[in-house]
C-alpha cells in the first residue's frame, strides 16, 4: 500500500493544487460576490458594475492625473467620473465601454487618448482583467486569450487569475479601508525640479500602419456609443512633449481623419502652446501635476462649451 | 530556453518520459540530443559555438594524453586555451576594449578607430568555456583520465540544465555520472521536484517581484532619493542572489529528475559571518574554479605575505571582469578583493578578535551583509557615475520612499524574503523542521502543493531572463 502511495505521489501532488485551486476560487467568488475587489479594481469594479454618472472619462495614467471631475460637474452641471486606469490602451477601453453599456447610457464617454494608442504593437495591460476571466464577458476573454497565446491554458487556474490580488485582499484589511476618492482623479505632485522638454519638433513624422486590432477596438467604441445614443467625445491632453513633423504628428492626424469620418469631436491638446510654456504644470513629460490639471480641466470645459452646439452642453 | 518559460514546462516532461523509457545505450545521445535543442532554441548558429570548444578540448586533452614531455602537453594545452578564451574575449570583451583602446587613441590625437563588433553575447558563454577550460587542465596536471568518447564529453560540456548559467561543473563529478546507468527512483524524482519549485519560488516570487523596483530605481537614480536608492539597494541585494541561487537550484532539481547530481552553488551566502565565508558560499563553482586555476597557480597563500595579497586582488579583479569587461564590474571585484585583503590582515594582526558569543555572531553576520550589499551598487549601477552618485544620494538625500508599484508588491516581496531567510537560518540552525523535505510523505506533499500554489498565487510571470545569462 505504501508503496502504491509513494508510486502516485506525483499524480497527489498536481491533485492537491488543483484542488487548493478551486478552494481557493469557491473562496474569492464568495468574497467577491460581497466586496469589490481592492487596489485598481476598485475603479475597473466601479465601471463595471455600478457607475451612473452622465460623464465617464475613459483612458490611462495620464487621464487620471488630467480630468478634475468636481470641477467638470461644477461647470456643467452633469455628474462625472474619471476612469482612468494605468498603463491601459483601447481593448481595455472597448472592455469597459461594452460594461457601461449594457447596464446604462451616459450622456457623453470622453475617450482619452495618447499617440500611439492605434499604433502600439501589443493590447497593453490587459492582463489586469485576469480576475474577470471565464466570467461571461466575451471581449475580455478574447482579449486574454488573444495576449496570452498559449498561455492562456493557465487563466483556467484561479489562483493564476488572481495572482497577487490574493495579497491585496489580506492587506486590505489590515491597512484603512481603500475607497475612491476625488471620482476617480489622483493628483500628481509638483515634482522638486520640472521635467525637461523632450523636442522632436524637427524631427519628420514618419508614416506608421495603425495596428488593425487597435483601430477595430476604436471603431467599436465608436460604434457601440452610437448605437446607445451616447456623444463620444475623443481628446488628448497635454504633453511637455515637442512631437515630430512640427508638432502635426502622423498618429494624431491619423486618429484626426478616423474621428472626422466617423463624426466624432476630437479635441487635441497634447501641443497646447500653452502647456509646452510651462513645466511647472507637469509632474513628469507625459502626466500633469494638480497644479496643471486644475488649469487643463477649466480649458477642457471651454474647449468643450466651444463645441456645444454639436455636443449640446449648457 | 528558459526555466521560466512555458517552452520548457513542454520540454522538461517530455524529456524526463524519453529519457526513463529509452534503452540505456541511447540514453546519452538523447540528452546530448536534447542539451543541444535547449540552447539552440535560442539562437541556433550559436551552438556551433559550444561544439568548437567542446571538440577542441576534447582534441587537447586526448593529445595531452598521448604525449609523454611535458614541454608538448603545456604547448597543446596554451593552444587550446587561447582557442577558447579568444572566443570569449571576441564576444564578450572585445568591443569594452576597442573603446577604451579608441579613447586612449584619441587622447594621443592620433586618427585611427578600431572598429565595434556589436556581436549578440552567446548565452552561458563564460559558463561552459570554463567548464571545459578547466577539464583540459586538469587532464594536463593528470588529475583524471581524458574521456575516450567524443559524445560523452560533449553532453559533459553542454549538459542542457547547468548550461547557461552554471553550477560550473568539475569533471570528476559529472563525466563519472555519464557513465552510470540510470535507474529511476521515485524518491530521487520527486526530491529533484521539490529543490526546483523552491527554485521557482526564489526566482518568480522574490527575484521577478523585486525586479520592476529595482529597475526603476536604478536606471533613473537621478530623480530617486537617497531612501528608495537604499531600498532598491537592499531589494537587488535579494534579487541577484534569488535570481542566481534559484536558477541553480531548479537546474539541480532538472539533473536530480534525470539522475545527476551537481554542485550545491550556494549555500547560504547571506548568513556568513566574515566576506571570506561569503564567497565559500556564494557561487561556490566559480569560487572554486577561480581558487584552483588563478589563485594557486599564482602562488596561493604559500609565499610572502606581500604576493599572497597581490594574489588574492587579482583573482577577485578577474573575476569581477568575468562578468564582463566594464569598469563597474571591475571595480566590484576590487572593492571585494580589498575586503578580503583587509580579512587576511585582521586575522593576522588582530588573531583574537572574533565572534564568540551568538550576539556576536548575528553582528557579524549583520555587518557582512551590509559590506556585500554596499559592493552591489557597483554590480548593479549601468555606469561607475551613476554608481557613485547612488552612493552619494543614500548618504546624503533623505525622502519619501517610492512605491514602485504599489505597497502590496513591496509589502508581498517582503513576505517572501522572510519566508527565504527563515528557511536559510533553519538550515544554517540545523533546526528540525522540515516540511516539503519532511520524512513522513504526506506532509511533504501537502507542504508542496502549498507552496506550488503560494507560487502560482504571487509569482510575477512577467519577469525575463535570469541575471547571468548576460554573464
């Protein structure tokens, strides 16, 4: 008998981890079905599951640091939200698009966009969306399976799904309960000394093939505010960035004809005189200080007012 | 091919099923067969590499054999050594040199540039040419007899789990093992499965967690205070020794699966209580390889105090270069050269000062550690500026440490290097708690599904290559 048991130890090893895996899965569905998950889920839960407000802003790290809501809602008199989520690009953005959707229709979605949002070669950080695997959500499954290749045999394993988030549910009880405060915007400090402009302003900008599975992703969000009556509004905020071609970048053109054809506002602020004056308004080349985001927010809404007659603010 | 990678969770079972069901006679060809597939999967041509050096050696060290003067058998073994440390050098420190040689040039006005190579580094370069570099040597002083069969002493130089990146191995502890014939044992497997998932979890959980910190620390150390540059110091401290110990680990847990056994590399380095038991400790195959063909054929300690010195700098400086010819790796190997230097000096004018009490031994162990850690900076900086300005700032630049990606990651990394030191100091302790090497089998297994899934569970998959790969 021992021996039998000594000759199969292998074949109880990979049984105890499976079985150590569902328990561990029956144990976060559990927990999940009464918290949201913490650290960045919070926000993509917020998204997902409850958000109402009129005005959702979708992007990434710099979205989070440019768009004040309070001040958006003081302006315009409609509730908003910054969903901003680091290190994200447009399959992650067509994910939570599709979320808000079927539970509600916001008056506008503001896509938030950078450069080479349609020309990046991989999905981003998609990864992120691990936990929400095998859940139902078709797009966030395709976009896994799509990233993760062979991979993606692992993310039937729902301790690889949840692969440190385990930690941050343990610490999230011992350190003071973790909200989302300011709706959804983290500011950025004033750094010790301002960033130095990266100038590529002589530079040519050259011609570049916008990846087709980003470029879909974008004319689906496109299509799917449409379908739900919702104004799609697509900007970039700004860069302490000179960008090649003299400041008219063949991406943003690129991006500028694909909002045109598809009548969709786009507003472009990522050469903004302006800012390009002024370091002292960002905290790094790419992201605003608060100091930066107050002034980039009240012109957003200027910007924005300046186009009401097409997008019908008050 | 890397341990890390689902390329080799495909090729592992599937050549310890071969290896187990193939007749004993094809047993060797087969992992010479595979050895080869492992390191060409990589980058192919470079496997012509590894034959060269394997099959000049082996020439070398038959015809060390053959010749009875001694003036015949140096001459074979000068020719075969420059043949391989000339390979070494092209691709490894060729283009350091021709920069420095064009500096100096330009220094002299004089018009004339040698030309950079840019060549790809061969992956395990440094490790398999002294593996075989010291067979040949060891043929030439008659330690061991040269092996007769070319395949044998092939799959001895390319042996697919130490290949890239150690543990160095001697011949008289592998090539007898090529011989044996295999017998499977459960026991023995299953040991080989558990010193590899300890691997991993050093590898994925601490060193790849850690990993992201300590690159954006240490590549912008211009706009990180002095307390995240201690951090990352402290973090890439853990890192490189998870890194290196966990790769030699699972490469001892593969041979273990197949029946082999290697050097144990590390044995508990940061526990030493003097820099001279660190490096016993620390990649013990290349302290070794350093101590019987540098530091004894230059003298040893058998000559005057002066030259026993001078030898021991040197070894250290060498060895800090064969990790690649840059000033900081230089300055690495010196910085411990002179450690050790000031060892020999203490104990002999200072003999009675030594740790006695436990107290004793912890401030020992405390204070070797810190110096060991201080040497990293320079190991770890892209530049000797950039390492003294790190240096400076740690001192000097007091602040709010940085997060890197987020507390739980820094808060989790911290978990997991508890868990590693407490298990360093049981064994150091000889503590009788054991739990995946627990004699009753059940507890073994449920202690290693635990921890598989602990690995599963906080392992950042996204890391890259091992550290000394580039080495």
């Amino acid at each position: 008998m021992k021996n039998n048991w000594l000759k199969y130890r292998l074949f109880f090893l990979l049984a105890a981890v499976a079985l150590i895996d569902s328990c561990f899965g029956i144990l976060v569905d559990f927990y999940t079905a009464k918290h949201p998950l913490p650290g960045d889920y919070l926000k993509i839960e917020y998204l997902m599951k409850s958000s109402d407000e009129d005005m959702l802003i979708i992007g990434s790290s710099v979205t989070i640091n440019a768009y004040i809501p309070q001040i958006m809602e003081d302006s315009l008199g409609l509730t908003c939200f910054n969903g901003g989520c680091n290190s994200q690009t447009l399959p992650f953005y067509q994910c939570m698009v599709e979320r808000i959707l079927s539970r509600y229709s916001p008056s506008y979605i503001v896509l938030s966009m950078r450069k080479d949002d349609l020309f990046d070669g991989s999905l981003g950080f998609i990864n992120l969306l691990k936990p929400y695997y095998g859940k139902g959500y078709a797009s966030i499954d395709y976009f896994l399976d799509k990233q993760n290749g062979r991979k993606s045999i692992f993310l039937h394993s729902n301790l690889y799904r949840y692969n440190t988030i385990g930690c941050r549910i343990l610490l999230h009880y011992l350190q003071s309960a973790e909200k989302i405060s300011r709706k959804g915007f983290e500011p950025h400090a004033v750094p010790k000394y301002p960033p130095t402009l990266i100038n590529h302003y002589e530079y040519a900008s050259a011609y570049r093939p916008t990846n087709p599975e980003l470029e879909a992703c974008f004319l689906k969000i496109v299509d799917l505010c449409r379908q739900s009556g919702v104004r799609l509004i697509v900007t970039s905020p700004p860069l302490y960035i000179k960008l090649p071609g003299q400041g008219n970048s063949y991406e943003f053109s690129v991006l500028e004809n694909l909002c045109k054809a598809h009548d969709v506002p786009f507003i472009n602020d990522s050469q903004s005189a302006f800012f390009l004056s002024r370091p002292d308004l960002f905290h790094d080349n790419s992201h605003l200080n608060y100091r930066g985001s107050e002034i980039y927010t009240n012109r957003f809404i200027n910007e924005l007012r300046e186009k009401r007659a097409e997008l019908s603010f008050k | 091919m890397l341990f890390n990678s689902l390329h080799f969770l495909g090729f592992f079972p599937a050549v310890c099923i071969l290896f187990r069901i193939l007749p004993q006679r094809y047993r060797n060809l087969f992992l010479l067969t595979a050895s080869y597939y492992f390191y060409m999967s990589w980058k192919p041509v470079y496997g012509l590499l590894i034959l060269f050096s394997s099959f000049v050696t082996w020439i070398a060290s038959i015809y060390i054999d053959k010749q009875s003067e001694r003036k015949a058998k140096k001459k074979i073994l000068v020719i075969s050594l420059i043949a391989n440390f000339a390979v070494l050098f092209v691709f490894k420190d060729a283009d350091f040199f021709s920069t420095l040689i064009n500096q100096i040039l330009g220094f002299a006005s004089i018009r004339m540039q040698l030309p950079s190579m840019e060549l790809l580094l061969p992956i395990g370069i440094s490790f398999y040419t002294l593996q075989v570099t010291a067979y040949v040597i060891d043929v030439y002083r008659g330690e061991i007899q040269p092996e007769r069969s070319f395949l044998r002493y092939a799959l001895f130089a390319a042996f697919f789990p130490q290949l890239v990146a150690g543990p160095i191995e001697r011949a008289k502890n592998l090539l007898p093992q090529f011989h044996r014939e295999y017998r499977y044992d459960g026991k023995v497997f299953f040991d080989g499965i558990k010193i590899m998932a300890w691997g991993y979890f050093m590898k994925l959980c601490i060193a790849d967690r850690l990993a992201p910190y300590v690159d954006a620390v240490f590549n912008n150390y211009q706009i990180h205070n002095g307390a995240s540059l201690l951090l990352g110091t402290f973090f890439f401290t853990f890192q490189i020794f998870c890194d290196f110990a966990g790769y030699s680990l699972i490469a001892l847990g593969t041979a273990k699966c197949l029946g082999f056994d290697l050097t144990l590399n590390f044995k508990r380095p940061y526990l030493s209580p003097d820099i001279k038991t660190f490096w016993r400790r620390w990649h013990c195959s290349l302290s070794s390889w350093f101590a019987d063909y540098v530091y004894i054929p230059l003298g040893g300690n058998r000559c005057t105090l002066y030259r026993h010195l001078f030898n021991l700098f040197i070894t250290f400086v060498i060895s800090g270069l064969w990790h690649g010819a840059n000033w900081t790796f230089l300055i690495w190997g010196a910085y411990h050269g002179l450690l050790i230097i000031f060892y020999v000096l203490k104990n002999r004018l200072l003999p009675e000062i030594k740790a006695h009490s436990p107290f004793q031994t912890i401030i020992s162990v405390f204070f070797t550690l810190i110096i060991v850690m201080f040497g990293w900076i320079f190991f770890r900086a892209n530049d000797v500026e950039g390492a003294f300005s790190i240096v400076k700032k740690i001192f000097t630049e007091p602040g709010m440490l940085y997060r890197g990606n987020g507390i739980p990651d820094i808060i989790l990394a911290l978990f997991c290097i508890g868990l590693l030191m407490f298990k360093e100091i049981k064994d150091e302790m000889a503590w009788n708690i054991h739990l995946i090497h627990n004699k009753n089998e059940v507890i073994s297994v449920i202690s290693l599904s635990l921890l598989i899934s602990f690995i599963i569970l906080s392992a950042n998959f996204s890391g890259g290559a091992f550290i000394y790969f580039q080495f």
